[in-house]
C-alpha cells in the first residue's frame, strides 16, 4: 500500500491527493473493434433511470473509439483483480489488443462485456461533454450483473502502475 504524505495546508491538492475511490474497466465497440481502459473518474448520477457519468482521457486509445460508439461496458474490479487493472491501465491499446488477454462477450448493446469482475453495467451512450483533459459519456444502463469477484479494486491498490498512454 502507497501510503501519500498529508498535502500542504491551502493547496488545491489536497483533495485529489487524499482521494481513494474504485476503478473501473471501461469497455467499448464499433465494428469488430474493441477497446477498454482503466477509468477512475465514473460515478452514478442517476437513480431512475439508472445511468453513469464515466470520463475517459483523450488521449487514451479507448477514447477514439468510444466517441463513434453508441455504447459503453462499465466493470467494477474486484480487490483480487490486479491484473487485469494492470493490463487495461498499463498497456496501451495503441500497441496491444487487450482483449485476446480476457474472456469477454458482447453485451446488448454491443459493447464488450468482461467474464471476470466484481459487477458490471452496458448502456447506451446518451451525451458527451468536454471536461478538460478527459470527455465525459452520459450512460443510460440498460443491462448488467454481479460477478464472481469480491471487494473493490481501488486507487491506491493501482499506486505504482505506470499509465499505458502514449505520452
């Protein structure tokens, strides 16, 4: 465990640095094309309809891709799933097709849905906004499941991971 020193009193840091929140694997098609990412900036924004706000950096591979889909897999990882984090946050899909790496299916809407998580959701992408650096894809959840692992893989479990996006 990585454990960060207390940030400078007044610092806009400070609550990022503080932050530990779940990370996700982040799925998405058009085509026979695939792609994922590792996402940490998804939460639920909506209760009914269920739907996400799942933010996606621009330069990553999967964001390509994700701006033609109409569709978008969300998996929660579980505390045992470090591998898979690694693989979907430190290779990039520039160079690697992840894919061949995991089970997966097509989901509903298309989207690539991992045998292997905690939980999981697809849906259709309804909105995109600019957020700065990343975009953020509105999803209204139209299926998804428990998985078979337990816990939650967090931020901090990713602590010395090195982003597999081109600089």
């Amino acid at each position: 465990m990585i454990v960060r020193e207390m940030p400078t009193p007044g610092s806009t840091d400070a609550i990022t640095e503080m932050a530990n929140y779940p990370l996700y694997v982040v799925t998405t098609s058009v085509g026979d094309k695939v792609s994922g990412c590792l996402a940490g900036f998804v939460t639920q924004c909506s209760i009914q309809p269920l739907r996400f706000i799942v933010c996606i950096s621009k330069v990553n591979h999967t964001f390509g891709l994700a701006e033609r889909s109409k569709s978008l897999g969300l998996h929660l990882l579980g505390s045992d799933q470090g591998d898979v984090a690694s693989l979907f946050g430190e290779i990039s899909g520039h160079e690697e097709t992840k894919f061949t790496r995991v089970d997966w299916s097509r989901g509903i809407t298309g989207a690539p849905v991992l045998a292997e998580c905690a939980a999981w959701v697809e849906g259709s992408i309804i909105n995109r906004m600019n957020a700065g650096d990343h975009e953020a894809f509105l999803m209204s959840v139209t299926d998804g499941g428990a998985g078979t692992h337990a816990g939650r893989f967090m931020l901090r479990d990713a602590g010395d991971f090195e982003p597999g996006q081109p600089a």
